[in-house]
C-alpha cells in the first residue's frame, strides 16, 4: 500500500539503552504535531538526555521558532532551533553533544530520531561534515533511512542515524502524510484536502501565495492546480485532482507553502 518503513520499537529500545542521548527532529512548521511522546518516555524511562532539534526554522519566523523553544523547555526538555539544510543552529547543537562528552567524561553515543522527512539525515550529514546519509525531501523516496547506521560526528561523540517513528495519533494529519509516500497514499485527495484545511486555519493566502489561487475551498484549488499544469482525463477532459493532490503534498514537504502553527504562549 506504500506505507513506509518505521523502526520497530523494540530495536530503538535497545539501540536507546545503549546510548547517553538522544536528539528528536520535530518539524518547526508544526512542532507538536511532528513530536513523539512515546519516543521521550522512552528516553525518560532509560535515563536518555533528550534535546529536541526544532528543524526548518528558515520556513518559520524567528519569533515563532523561539516560542516553540520556550514551549519545550517549559516541559522541561532541552530545545535547540535549527535548519540543517540552511546551516542554522547546528553549531549550537554541536556544541552541546561536545558538552555531553565532556560531563560524561567519555565517549557519548546518541540517536538521533523522529518522525519521516523532518530532516534527520541532513541533520546528520551535517554534523558529519561530509555527506554520507543520502536525503530527499520526500517520504518513502529513496534517501529515506531504511536501517540504523552508526557515524562518527567528532571526537569522543557519535550518533545513530535511524528510520522514521511513527508521528502519535493526535495529529491526524501530519500522521497520514508522513507515513505514506505521497504516490502511493490510500486517498490522496483526502489527505490533500485535509492538509489544505490545516493550512488554511493557519494562513488564510497560503495557496494564493503558492499557486495564486484565491478560491479557499479544498476541491477548488486542487482543481485549480490540475488546469494550471495540464493535468486533464484523457477521455472526459476532467481535471485529474489526484495528480494535483500528490503534487501538493510533496510541495508541503519541500516547504514550498507557507504554514507554520505559532506556539501556545
């Protein structure tokens, strides 16, 4: 059905209790909805350091991406606001892993996790300095991470590079989205359309700064984005809605829309 693959929680458990942190990616543009509580619990049950990495902060104003950070750090866990592919932030982040070896006074071992296609692999080809994690904006595309790999980032600090975890079921849409390849979703059409309802809670012009359709109804722009790329049925000249709806997702993920959810404080 082109679900794509998820870590099996019982091989993070064991990769997690052998490691000193752990750094979960969450998606700036909706923080919340890109987290994993079963994935802290874990880390909290085990003794696990947490920092969470608020990626793609250059899709989000600054204020935004530091209200997240106040958010995090009022639940009591470490928050580091970066953008992996923009280089923003990552020093910061891997100053603290520095710290974390030093505090330990030995080698530290950490995993890096989260949901697919919040940039986990970029994160880490960063770090690395060189690239040696292949990335792709795209869930279920081939530079998602199918295994877990160990790199070395520096001296005396390393990190697990892992396959996806499942986002937690209370955000329905991230959840559909993310765990399924745009291709190859169930009913394309209703995930896009309840993307396109989530956006537009957030940022009533998004579409029309998009794709300069000013209709706010779902079918309407998804019909308007198969007319504006020559998308019809072959036979009944109807607009093909489906290939327009996988187009806009993968737009999403390539933060080509403009959204983002601001922080409740």
């Amino acid at each position: 059905m082109g679900r794509i693959r998820l870590i099996e929680w019982g091989r993070l458990v064991r990769i997690l209790g052998s490691s000193n942190y752990c750094i979960e990616v969450v998606d700036a543009r909706n923080p919340w909805g890109t987290r994993s509580v079963r994935l802290e619990r874990v880390c909290s049950r085990y003794g696990v350091r947490l920092l969470i990495a608020i990626n793609k902060i250059d899709l989000v104003p600054s204020d935004v991406a530091w209200g997240w950070v106040r958010v995090f750090e009022n639940e009591g866990f470490e928050a580091v606001p970066i953008s992996a592919r923009n280089r923003i932030g990552t020093l910061r982040l891997r100053k603290k892993l520095r710290g974390i070896a030093r505090e330990l006074g030995r080698v530290a071992v950490g995993v890096v996790a989260g949901v697919p296609k919040t940039g986990k692999s970029t994160l880490i080809n960063i770090l690395r300095g060189r690239h040696g994690a292949s990335t792709s904006p795209y869930p279920g595309s081939p530079g998602y991470t199918r295994h877990h790999t160990i790199y070395r980032i520096e001296n005396r600090v390393y990190l697990y590079d892992t396959p996806g975890v499942a986002p937690d079921a209370r955000d329905p849409v991230e959840k559909l989205i993310r765990i399924y390849s745009p291709e190859q979703l169930p009913d394309p059409v209703k995930a896009a359309v309840m993307l396109i309802e989530r956006v537009l809670e957030h940022n009533p012009n998004a579409f029309l700064e998009a794709y300069g359709v000013e209709s706010r109804d779902a079918y309407e722009i998804l019909e308007y984005i198969a007319r504006r790329r020559g998308w019809f049925e072959k036979t009944s000249g109807e607009p093909l809605i489906e290939n327009a709806a996988i187009s806009l997702i993968r737009d999403y993920h390539a933060g080509k829309i403009r959204f983002w959810i601001k922080p409740p404080i």
